[in-house]
C-alpha cells in the first residue's frame, strides 16, 4: 500500500510540475495603455513655369499679308505636378511691357491669334508644345515703321 501511495503522490507531483510549466509558459501578465505624437510632413510650392519660343515659319509679315505661326514650348521644371490652364500671347517685351521701340510701328499694327494648346496636368520635367498666329494688319494707312521690324512676343503661361 505505501508502494502505491508513493506513485500516486509521484505522479500528482509529476502532474503539477507538468501543469505549472505548461501554464508558465502561456500566461502572460500586462497593463492596458494609449499614446499618442506628432509628426509634420512639408509641402512644396509652385514654380514658375519655364517658356520658349522657335523662329516663326510663313511668308514674310505685310500689312494684310501672310500669317506667321510661331511655336512655343511650356516646360515644368517643379519637382512635382503643375496645372497649365492659360496661354496668352501678345506683342510685348520680354517683361510683358509695351513694345514701344521702333518709331511709327506698334503692337496696334499686329494681331495675335489663339494660342493653341493642350491644357491640364504637366508632370515634372515635362513640356507642353503649342503654337500662335501673328499677322500685320492693314491700316489703310503709311506703315513703313514697321519695315524690316523684329516683332517680340511675349507668352505667358499659367
């Protein structure tokens, strides 16, 4: 009999100690919490956008003679997207001031068509390409000041 009770209180012991690891191992105590921070991110600007022009193509400006057409290009130098939704052209310096400098010749005695572009979204790094008109008008009056004139065009794009 204490042969038998001796394995029965082996085994219980044995139980226990199987029982006490195994619950060691998968109970975990913990507190219950919040937190909370802050961070900042930084947003760019606008840039101004970057335009050229090629030579004009066409016959030679007379008072109401040939039309010439001039292409421009519209290049987004920013870092991110840029919208282009207007193009204006005008006889004009390259500041946008009046063109005054040939004696008896003025922006009055030219007109400038509609520009013509694709308008939205310009990546970065990318250019638009478009065209304008421009042709002398016939004033029914002496415009020889604007003999052998070189007619600036200034574009302004946003």
């Amino acid at each position: 009999m204490r042969a038998q009770k001796m394995t029965k209180k082996s085994t219980a012991i044995a139980a226990a100690a199987v029982l006490g690891l195994a619950t060691a191992g998968g109970a975990y105590a913990y507190w219950t919490t919040t937190g909370s921070g802050t961070g900042t991110a930084t947003t760019g600007t606008s840039t101004a956008f970057v335009v050229t022009t090629d030579g004009a193509t066409g016959g030679l400006l007379s008072p109401g003679g040939p039309t010439q057409t001039v292409p421009f290009h519209i290049k987004n130098t920013n870092s991110g997207v840029q919208h282009l939704s207007a193009v204006a052209v005008s006889v004009a310096l390259s500041n946008g001031a009046d063109w005054t400098s040939v004696v008896g010749c003025s922006a009055a005695d030219y007109t400038v068509g509609t520009p013509s572009f694709t308008a939205g979204d310009v990546a970065s790094g990318a250019t638009v390409d478009g065209t304008v008109t421009i042709s002398m008008n016939n004033l029914a009056s002496n415009q020889d000041g604007c003999k052998g004139a070189a007619v600036p065009l200034y574009v302004a794009a946003s």
